[in-house]
DNA sequence: CTGAAAGCGCTAACAT
DNA sequence: ATGTTAGCGCTTTCAG
C-alpha cells in the first residue's frame, strides 16, 4: 500500500481539462453566476474527476483573508477546561461554524505580552477570534481586539461597551435559583459562590442578593467556592464549621455543589431533607452525583452557536447586536 | 479609539529598514546561519520595531506545507465531549505544539464521504491530523490517512500494524482494578463495560476477565453501560433486578460509576459496605461523587502530550515508535 | 555571505 | 461571458 499521495490537483489543472481559462475556473469554484452553462458543466466535471479542491494557503494569499477563526482560551482557564461547560461551548462554536467554510484554530493563551499565540493572532494569521474570558486581568486581549475583529464568551469583566459578547442572564439565573428555595419555603439560605474576579462569580451572588433582600430575608452564609469542586466542598466546610445550619444551600456552579455535597454527607446532613442544595450549569455532573442536583441549566452550546454567529457576521461586514443575552432554566431533579 | 488596524509588516518592509534583501531578512527569520553579524544585527532590529510577524499563508504557498495538523474528533463521539477525558487530550496535545510552530485545527467530522471535514483534510490544508478515534466504522479515516500522516489516540478499532496509536493499557488497568477488588476479599464481582466496539470498552472488560479467571472466581455479571452515565445506570439496575447480589463491581468508567452509585442509593445498598465500587479513568467526576471513587486513573494529558510528539516526529521525517502505550495507576478514595 | 529572479496557487481588476 | 495580467508575501535556487 504504497502511499500514491499525488499532490492535489490545482486550479491550472481543471482549467486546462475543461479546456477553459483559469479565471473561469475560479469563477465557478467560487459561485459567480456569470458564467455559462456549458463552461459550467465542463468544469464541474474536470473538478469532479481530479477531486479539486481549492489550495486554502494561496486563496489566503491572494484574497488577504485567512478564513480562520481563533478560540482563545486564557491559560488560567485550562482548569476550568475539565468544566464540561467548554465541551459544549466548543461543540456550539464548531456547530455553526461548519454551516460556513470557516476552520477553527485553538489557542490556549498565556498572558505573556511576547506570547507565540498573541503574535500569531496579530501577524493576521486569522480573521477574527472567539475569547471564552474568565479573568480580570488579561491584558492580550487588548492586543488582540485591535487587530481583528472579537467576540467574547461571557461578559468582559471590563466591559468597554464596544465589546461583543455573548452571556447567559447569571443575575436573573442566581436570582431565581434563590427564588425557588424561598418559594419552597426555606428561609436560611446560604450560597456558596465563584471567584470574585470573574463576571459569572459576581452575578449568580447579585442575584441571590436580590431574591433575598426582596423576600426580606438576611444573607445567611456567603462563602467562595472558586468554581472547582474542591473549592465548594471547603466552602461548605467553612459553613459548616461556624455551626452556621442552613436549610438551603445555592451553589454557584455544578461542579461545586457536588463538592458540598460530599461535605454534607459527611457531616450526617441529608439532601434535601436537612439541607435543599441548587446547583448551577445543569452539567453532565448534575445527574452523576446522589442525590442528583436541581439547578439552573445555562444552554452552553447555544452559547457557543450564537459567539460563533456573531462573529461571522462580524466578518461579513454586517454590525450583528453588541450584547446577547441568554435565559437561564430551573431544573429540577432531587437535591431541592 | 480607532482601530489603526495598520496591515502587519511584509518581508519587503523588514528588508528596506534593514537595508538588505529580502532573502537576508528570509535566512534570518528562518535561522539560517550564512548570515553577518551586522547583517543579522540590522534585520533583528528591524523586526522588532516593525513586530513583524511572517505571513502564514504565503509561508505555507511557498513552503508547500501549512505548519497546521487536525485534530479529528469523530461526530459519534461528540457526545463523549462531555467527557472530561477530551478535555485533557486536548490540553495535551495543545501543550506539546506550542513547543512547536504548528497551529491546531479543530474539526468534528460526519462519516459522510462528501464532507467538509475530509476534502478539507484530503485538500493538503493541513500536515497531519490527530484522530481521537472511537468506534468501529470510520471509513474515512483511510481516505485521510491515504493523504496525510495520522496518529490515533487508543488503539484503532481495525489495527492495520502500520498505524501509529498512543493507548493507555486497558486491559492491564481492567485486570488491575479487578485484582484490587479480589484482593480485598471480594468474591461476587460484577462489572459494568464500555460499548463492544470501542477498543478501550473491550480491553478493560478482558482484563476484568483475566483477573477473574486467574483467581478461579466465576464472572458474577457482565452488562453494557456504554460509557455514560445513564448507561451505566440502567446497567446497575439491569443487575440489581435479575436479583444477583455482587460485593464489588468493577465499572469501566467513572461517568458510568456515577450512573451506578445512584442506583444503588436508591435501591438503599451502601457503598462500599455492601458493595464496593471501582470507576476508571480518574476524571473530575470521580471527587464530586457520594462517596469519591476509587478509580484506576489513565493519563489523559500526557496521552495527548505524546500523541502530538509523535505526529511532529513523523512530519520531522523521523520515525517513532508506532505504538505508545501509558500506565494506568490505582487511585484508592472511598468507594471500594 | 548576499541579491536577483522565479515561482507557490489563487484572486481580481481590466480588457475583450 | 471569458481570458489576460498582475500581484498576494514568502522561499529558494542560482549567480555573484
């Protein structure tokens, strides 16, 4: 099976079997209409037998447009990149990207100013980029926004109301998650939450804010839970530790309540008997831990649809709208 | 703030600043050695103050190959995504090419043999491609191997002793976590598979079945989960109901653990008093169950880490050892 | 050690 | 409707 890896065929190629000029040929590969319909048929044909496809470096090259995409990842988030929340995210974005002939690059970014990936991105290797943002402090992205055009996932933590991004309502979603523990009639409800440097962190605690002062209720507990499970089972543990006895717990993400979850086990408190606990993300760990979580499911693939959507309005030239925002959904399984 | 989206700098630019050709500026920048001191002294500087970045497209024109590799996650498996284990592979693999200058390129592939994804591949728009590859159908990968160099991540379904893979040895990890459970004093030891045409779903099984038989203990049961957690759940209770009663079940997946742990809170049996449980993978899930699993952890990251090393080998011209195959290692935490 | 020149495969005016 | 002609930015002989 010796490897026949002809190199592809080119554009001079199918020109010269359909016995036409390579203007033509293009002209077809790229769907003018001004073409005729037999130098049509004549070079669907010579594509189709010499499998043609278009050199994508010299199409490059020669429109000045590189037909790629970047999803730039902040280094600091490749912990979080085990959060099944960027599986889905990617799987949105790549959805909606094959609907177009853009190819996805993945750039997991540090924030070093002479970063390979930076300069990448700068050096128009690129037409545009998806930043899923978690942190306050990355500078780059500055750069970045300067020389193509950048759509964001998740608000920007400095937002500079030029920026285009695509989020999930955490106010509203921390906000009701709150409101279905006091609507079920709990009263000391604690919340376990994310960092405090990160939008989805400030909001979801906004919102329990919210539900509470409206009910009258004081905040009970308010821990940081760091989004890691690790981190919501110290948090917990925290709560626990201050002899403080909530009887409902909102916790800012899935992956943190399964933590808390175990703190309680131990700690001989049951769910939701002794403690009703909401989680938030509605991830694949939701239905893995026992008993399985009520949460606010947040539609991450759509999330990564919509970025991608936007930003390839973004190239075609059109202005797609600034901000998006997309609802949150109670789910209710066992935990509350 | 206006965007000065000055297009970056040419070669030409570098050069004329410089003072020298643009083949200086070229041997420079591709760290040739027949170079001046001043000459090279010139060209640095220039570069520098014009942030001179090559121009991809017409470097790969030029050059003939495009300094990208796919990464190729089969349609089937996107439902895996979820499955924290991506996550790690990609890291990997992210981790080792920025050691390089090779960019990555996402790509969720349909088996459809008129696909984007492959006449892309087949279309020399990348240098080589990584398959995560998964199940037993894939009928294009041959069509992308037949064009670009290829390395799989786990053993490929159909070995055809020329394949490069990098797996992790699951029929050792299988037998390992087996052999635990019987050392334990376990007898009645049940286990739950991955799906029969997945590679890593049969080998762990037949180490589970090595295992037994050298201990002359008799299989207990044997049901399908298909690496999911609902699978692994309806598995669970597909046991529980034939009335058969194990003291361990080795289950070849956390995700399917996790299924399974729920299962058997709810039909009141405790974990590990009445019945030991031991996952596989070590994924985060395996920390944010009730109670944490003791799992047989495989190393995702690194996986991905020598998978790339591998296809840059081959692209290098080099020629790597064709098969790779990574330790499993026993995590011991609460559930068996 | 360095420069000139000829492409790499494709697009995009500009003619015709 | 179609062909001709310049490039796009870089690499790479080939001379010098």
């Amino acid at each position: 099976m010796t490897d026949t890896a002809r190199s592809p065929a080119t554009l001079e190629e199918v020109a010269a079997l359909a016995g036409v000029s390579r203007s033509t040929v293009s002209r077809v590969v790229n769907g003018s209409t001004a073409v005729s319909e037999e130098a049509l048929a004549a070079v669907q044909h010579a594509i189709e037998t010499l499998s043609y496809v278009p050199n994508r470096a010299a199409r490059s090259l020669a429109r000045r447009q590189t037909h790629a995409i970047a999803l730039v990842v902040p280094e600091d988030t490749t912990r979080f990149f085990g959060d099944p929340y960027f599986a889905a995210i990617v799987t949105g974005i790549h959805t909606r990207l094959s609907r177009s002939d853009y190819v996805l690059n993945l750039f997991i970014a540090s924030d070093d100013p002479g970063d390979k990936t930076t300069s990448y991105l700068l050096g128009g290797n690129v037409d545009g980029a998806i930043v899923v943002s978690h942190h306050t402090s990355d500078t780059y992205v500055d750069r970045i926004a300067s020389a193509v055009p950048l759509v964001f996932g998740g608000r920007p933590v400095r937002d500079r109301d030029h920026d285009h991004y695509v989020d999930v309502d955490n106010v509203a979603g921390g906000r009701d998650a709150t409101q279905y523990l006091i609507d079920k009639g709990h009263r000391r409800i604690a919340t376990i939450t994310g960092p405090h440097d990160m939008p989805a962190g400030i909001d979801r605690l906004r919102g329990y804010r919210q539900a509470m002062s409206a009910a009258g209720l004081p905040e009970f507990a308010v821990e940081d839970g760091n989004f890691t499970s690790l981190g919501g089972a110290d948090a917990m543990q925290r709560i626990l530790d201050t002899g403080a006895r909530p009887d409902a717990i909102f916790v800012a993400s899935d992956l943190m309540a399964g933590g808390a979850l175990n703190q309680l086990a131990a700690a001989g408190l049951r769910v939701p008997e002794d403690v009703a606990i909401i989680g938030f993300d509605d991830s694949p760990i939701a239905v893995a831990t026992t008993p399985q979580l009520t949460t606010m499911r947040q539609p991450s693939l759509e999330q990564g649809q919509v970025m991608a959507g936007v930003l390839l309005e973004l190239l075609s030239g059109r202005e797609p709208r600034r901000v998006t925002i997309l609802d949150t959904e109670l789910v209710v399984r066992e935990s509350a």
